[in-house]
C-alpha cells in the first residue's frame, strides 16, 4: 500500500517517471501534495463564504425592495422582476457563456470552480430561505452592496467569480483595447439605464449606491485589510539608511545598484538604492528616520496592494 502511494506521488503529482525514486523525491512529493491540498480546502471555503455572503445580500436586501446590482447579477436581478421567474435560473443561464470564456481566457481550473461556485448561489437563493432584515430603503441599498461585494471579494480570493462581468470585460479589453474599467463601467450604465426605464429612476439611483457599496467592499476584501507603502531611497548615506531601516523600523530591505543622472550633460554616479515596504502607520516614522539621516534623501513611495512573505507582515522590533 506505502508503495502506491509512493508512486502516485512521484507519477501524479511530480510528472516524473523515476523509479525508484529518492526520498528527496518522495519527501518533494508529499510536500507538493500537502500543499495543494491545503489551497484546494482554502479556496472552497471562501467560495463556500462568498456564496453564504451572497445569497444573504440578494434574498434579504435586494429581493425584497426589488434593487439590482451591477453586471450579471444586476441583469439576473432585472429580468427575474420583469419575468417572475426565479433570479436562480438567470444567475446560471446568463453566466454559462462567461464560464465558457474564462474557460478560454483565462484557465479550466478557474472556469470550473467558477462554475461551482454560481451553481451553488443559484441552488442557496432557490432552497435556503433568508429573512428580510430592513425596510429601509436606503440600508438596503447599502447592505446589500455591501454583502455582495464581500461574497464576489471571498470568491475572488478562492479563484472563482460570482459574476462574469469581469470576464467579458477582460475578453473585449484586449479586442478593442480598452480598459477593463472603462468596459465594467459602459455595462453597468446600460444596466443602471434599463433599470430606470423598466423599474424606476428611485429604483435605479439606489441600485447605483448598491453597486458603488459591492465594488468598494470588493475592494476590500480582496486587497486586503492592511495598506503597504513601498518606499524607494536613494542617497549618498544608503548604508546607514538600510541599518535605519532594519533595526530602528523593524523591516527588511532589498539594496540594489543604480545610476543616478542629473545636470544638462548627464553627469551620473553609481549608486546603492534602498527598497522597502512599509505599512502605512509606519510611513511617517520612517520619514522622520531619513530625515535625521539625510535631508536631501531622494524618497519615491508608492501604493502596494498586498505582500507575502518578507517582514512586512511580522511584528515590528521594540526597543
């Protein structure tokens, strides 16, 4: 039975012939497996999350005061109201070109757990039944946005999507070269305009603060909770700098060779540039610390989405 297993590992998951094999090898195997392993429980229970967060958003704010949101669930949600057939068959109906399309776009193993995943909205909204919370209008709108946007943020987080807006968005963006903001944007004018034609212009406005609410939770959830500031310095004093950096701020830095240029004839110099990333409580510490060190230092900071790894995410030293 050990030797099975042993050579499922090395033949399924390595893509090797080798036989017989190391225990590096094998030892190589195991890891890999564990690994996958662990991201394949990770990723289903945040889509298994992101479904719950979902079907909470549609069934118990947005149903019930007849709101939409933006993109395919936007459309699901209108053409259900129009209809009176059940938002559950639209979600999966309008979505199957979609998957279809990040099948080709993008990767089978993205399309699949798509799939997955806007199944299992549809089956939660047609069987489970959730409360409605609210009568405000305007809670609704919010909340509702708000529990949907978490629900496609945790879904984005597990490799899977709620809604194939993003999808077709990034299929035209490379066709007819325009951004996939742009795009996203002129798809949900035309859904928010249907919506005022065929629902109510009141109807329509709080379904736009619906989806600004989604979007903005998105965000959110899929950046991350924290901010990082990445922070290049470059000056003549880079090494008291790095040790600034390391012991003082608690972080660790990446050093490497630049040239600077400067004057009409170009005069440049080789020179040590210092990288770092920094959270955003730290920035202004980490201000104070160049500046005691070299005033006329040369700071360039920019926005970082997330990190992994590194220090950044580890306590800072006390001293």
């Amino acid at each position: 039975m050990k030797e099975f297993i042993n050579k499922i590992i090395i033949r399924s998951v390595l893509k090797e012939q080798t036989v017989p094999y190391t225990s590096f090898q094998l030892a190589k195997g195991f890891r890999k497996l564990r690994l996958t392993a662990f991201e394949l429980l990770k990723d289903i229970l945040l889509i298994m999350f992101g479904v719950s967060s979902a079907a909470i958003g549609i069934e118990s704010f947005l149903l019930p005061a007849k709101f939409i949101d933006g993109g395919v669930t936007g459309i699901s949600l209108l053409i259900s109201e129009l209809s009176g057939i059940s938002v559950s068959v639209f979600l999966v109906t309008i979505n199957i070109p979609f998957i279809a399309l990040g099948f080709k776009v993008i990767s089978r193993e993205f399309a699949i757990k798509t799939a997955c995943a806007i199944a299992a909205l549809a089956l939660v909204i047609a069987t489970v039944p959730f409360p409605e919370i609210t009568h405000d209008k305007l809670l609704v709108a919010i909340f509702g946005g708000f529990f949907i946007g978490a629900g496609i943020g945790l879904s984005v987080r597990g490799g899977a999507v709620l809604d194939g807006t993003e999808v077709l968005a990034i299929f035209l963006s490379k066709k007819v070269g325009a951004s996939i903001g742009d795009i996203v944007i002129v798809i949900n004018v035309l859904i928010f305009g249907a919506a005022a034609y065929f629902l109510s212009m009141e109807a329509a406005m709080y379904s736009m603060v619906t989806y600004l609410a989604a979007s903005k939770t998105l965000d959110f959830v899929v950046e991350g909770v924290e901010e990082y500031t990445g922070v290049t310095i470059i000056s003549p004093h880079h090494e008291e700098i790095r040790l600034m950096v390391i012991s003082t701020i608690g972080r660790g830095v990446t050093v490497y060779k630049g040239k600077t240029g400067y004057g009409r004839h170009g005069h440049s110099n080789d020179v040590d540039i210092v990288y770092t990333v920094v959270t955003r409580l730290e920035v202004n510490r980490l201000n104070t610390e160049i500046e005691k060190i070299d005033p006329n230092a040369f700071v360039v900071m920019t926005r970082v989405k997330d990190t992994k790894g590194g220090m950044v995410k580890k306590r800072a030293l006390k001293h």
